[in-house]
C-alpha cells in the first residue's frame, strides 16, 4: 500500500509560479511510476506530467515549456514546477503513484490551484 499527499496549491496571479509537492509513503519501492493529473471545474481529470522511478519525464503537450516535474528520493517526494501560470491552470492538482508491475494506482485527494488577479 502506497500513500499520496499532496501540497503546494492556492491563490496565485497570473504570470506567478507555483510548486507542488507530492510525498509518498509506504510501499514506496513498489512505485513504478509518479504522475500529476489535474481537473478543472465541469471538466475531465488530464494528465499534466509524470516521472518514472528511473527518471524519465514525460508531459502532456499542453505542458510542455511551463511545467517541470522532479523527484527527490531522499525525502520520497515528486514535484510540480509551474511558471507563468495562466488563468486556465486553475484546477484541482491531483498527484498519483502508479505500481505498473500489481496494475494498482495510488491516488492523493488534490491541490486546489487557483489563477486569479
């Protein structure tokens, strides 16, 4: 079993940066893969970026040039680098550790992001 919690959100002006933090805990090594999916009001959950255990980066073409996703394996946590945030990244940030090899998904309750002046 895997524990997600995520952190970092709130009120931002447009053209600010933000980082979210994803920290992880329990059967951590069984972690395949950490993502960040986010969910605008009346919308569907999108993916935004992911991390594998090894490394490798993938995003989401919406994302490219502004989010930057890390990890630190010393504190278990993975990170959401969001600059020049625009009115349109207002969501609820979600962040997910993914156990490819059990097929299971580990999933924390959200980061509201808001963009507003």
């Amino acid at each position: 079993q895997v524990q997600v919690v995520e952190s970092g959100g709130g009120l931002v002006q447009p053209g600010g940066s933000l980082r979210l933090s994803c920290a992880t805990s329990g059967s951590i090594d069984s972690i395949s893969a950490t993502g960040w999916y986010r969910q605008p009001r009346a919308k569907e959950r999108e993916l935004v970026a992911l991390i594998s255990s090894g490394g490798r980066t993938a995003y989401a073409d919406s994302a490219k040039g502004r989010f930057t996703i890390s990890r630190d394996n010393a504190k278990n946590t993975v990170y959401l680098q969001i600059d020049s945030l625009e009115p349109e990244d207002t969501a609820v940030y979600y962040c997910y550790a993914a156990d490819y090899l059990a097929a299971k998904e580990y999933w924390g309750q959200g980061t509201q992001v808001t963009v507003s002046s």
